[in-house]
C-alpha cells in the first residue's frame, strides 16, 4: 500500500503512521515486508504511536491539517470483526470531533454548545464541516457494519 501511495503522491507528501507499535518494530516489520524505506522519493513517512480509540492520544496529532485519513482495520483484534469494526468507527467518530472542534466554523451565527441546548443537528452540521476539509476512509470488516455506516452519511 505504501508503493502505491508513493506512486501516486506528489513529491514532499507526508503519510503519517498511528498505532501501538513502537517505531523501531514497525519499521521492521516494513522492511521484513518488501518496503525499502530509504528508496522512498515522494512520500516521507512520520511515526507516532499511540491507542487509536483513545481521545487524548488522537488529540497529539494535527488532525485538522490532514487531506486524507485512511483508517485500517486493527490486526490486533482481527479474530472479532465486530470489535475491530468497533475501533474503526470509534476513531472515526473521535476524528471527526476533534476535526469540527478545531476548525472555523461556517456559520458565524452558531451559538457555542456551552450556551446552547445541545442538538443533534448542530453535531451533524459540525461532522459535516469537517468532513468538507478532509476525507476519512475507514476500513470496515463486516457488510451489516458498512450498512450501518451508509445509512448514517
């Protein structure tokens, strides 16, 4: 996956690896493999580690500023597809809130949550915004899971 996105992406694009493996084991675990680190020309890999369902964790990274998150099923709890399809939503859920959190919003006539009855269209209204500044591509293992998903878009 890595050699396709440093095929297609424009030289000096960043690909930012988050999970629990430390760096040094992840790197092996790249080189073991095929990847040749050293021969990547466009894309510069950025390591940081950390739970992907943990809110302070994601809160570390500069979220707002991605164009594109790809999440990927977690290999660590493959043997439950519901729970790996739990996590996946679970971070896409919390990187979308961070996202709405720490974007401008459009609508300048908005009332702060703090003075608000809170509403779920006004949550929706924040996804949506956030949405529009960055793509999230979720890995989802099971079809009644995907379904649940498209009926919520």
């Amino acid at each position: 996956m890595i050699m396709v996105l440093e095929a297609l992406l424009a030289p000096g694009s960043e690909l930012w690896m988050f999970n629990e493996v430390p760096e040094k084991d992840r790197e092996r675990k790249l080189t073991d493999g095929g990847l040749d680190i050293s021969g990547l020309e466009n894309i510069k890999l950025v390591h940081h580690v950390g739970n992907a369902v943990i809110r302070r964790h994601l809160e570390g990274l500069p979220l707002e500023t991605f164009d594109s998150i790809l999440i990927l099923a977690d290999e660590s709890v493959e043997d439950s597809i519901v729970h790996s399809d739990s996590r996946s939503l679970a971070t896409l859920l919390l990187i979308r809130d961070i996202q709405s959190k720490r974007l401008p919003h459009k609508d300048s006539r908005s009332i702060p949550l703090r003075h608000s009855v809170f509403s779920q269209s006004s949550w929706i209204r924040e996804m949506q915004q956030a949405s529009d500044r960055s793509i999230i591509i979720s890995e989802i293992l099971d079809s009644r899971t995907r379904n649940l998903v498209s009926a919520l878009e």
